[in-house]
C-alpha cells in the first residue's frame, strides 16, 4: 500500500457515489468504516447500513475486505456480513477505486443476483418483498 495512504481516498472524498461516504477510522488507514443509504426505489430505501472496508498491503493489487456490519436481508450477502461480489473477489482490478467498490454495492442492493448466491433464502422472497408486510419487519 501506497505511503501517503490508500489509492482511491481521493476518489471517495471528491466524487463520493451517490448516498455512500467513506473513510479511515481513526489513524489507521488500513481500516475504514462506510456508510450506505438504502438506494431510492429499492427495498432498502430509508435503511442506514455501516460497513468495514479492509486493505492488505498487497491493495491495490488484492481486493479490499468489505463487509456489512449492519445485519441485511439479501442473497448476495451472508448473515456475517460477507458480500458475494465479483469484483472483490476474482474480478478485482487494481483500476478500481472505492467509489467504484461501493457504487456496485449500492447496484447490489438495487438488484439481487440470484446466480451469486451467498444466502439462499432472500433469493427466493427478495424480488417480491417491497411494500409487503414482511418488508415492513425486516426494515
């Protein structure tokens, strides 16, 4: 990892996604901490989740370790936390920066994936829970 800090800190404090923020916990910039506003139109709007973002020295050519430390309701995502995405895992690119990381986490949350499945059950109930009961006890 880069002296001066992580690559992408920049990115995430000039042109941050829409409804994202992140940012070093303390003095350790080897550890962040993000927030996401439940994307508009989703399941998730008006939800706040927190998450962890993680850096290896090897970053920016190892993916970073993110996981939701709010509790979700979502297949791509386990009961740990722990995102099934492509890109921080074998797709990662040292090209991508965090804003990039957390716009497809918000794509994630827009849009389940049901053929990266990290949790089973919200595959089969998610595409009909907005505006349901259940939808109104999870969130």
């Amino acid at each position: 990892m880069e002296k001066e800090g992580v690559r992408g800190r920049p990115d995430i404090t000039l042109d941050p996604p829409p409804n994202c923020s992140a940012g070093p916990k303390g003095d350790n910039i080897y550890e962040w901490r993000s927030t996401i506003l439940g994307p508009p139109g989703s399941v998730y709007e008006g939800g706040v989740f927190f998450l962890d973002i993680t850096f290896t020295p090897e970053y920016p050519f190892k993916p970073p370790k993110v996981t939701f430390r709010t509790r979700i309701y979502h297949c791509n995502i386990n009961s740990q936390g722990v995102i099934c995405l492509d890109i921080l895992k074998d797709n990662w690119s040292p090209a991508l920066t965090i804003s990039k990381v957390l716009l497809s986490i918000c794509s994630l949350l827009t849009d389940c994936n049901p053929g990266k499945v990290n949790n089973s059950l919200p595959c089969f109930i998610f595409p009909h829970l907005k505006n349901t009961f259940l939808h109104k006890l999870i969130f």
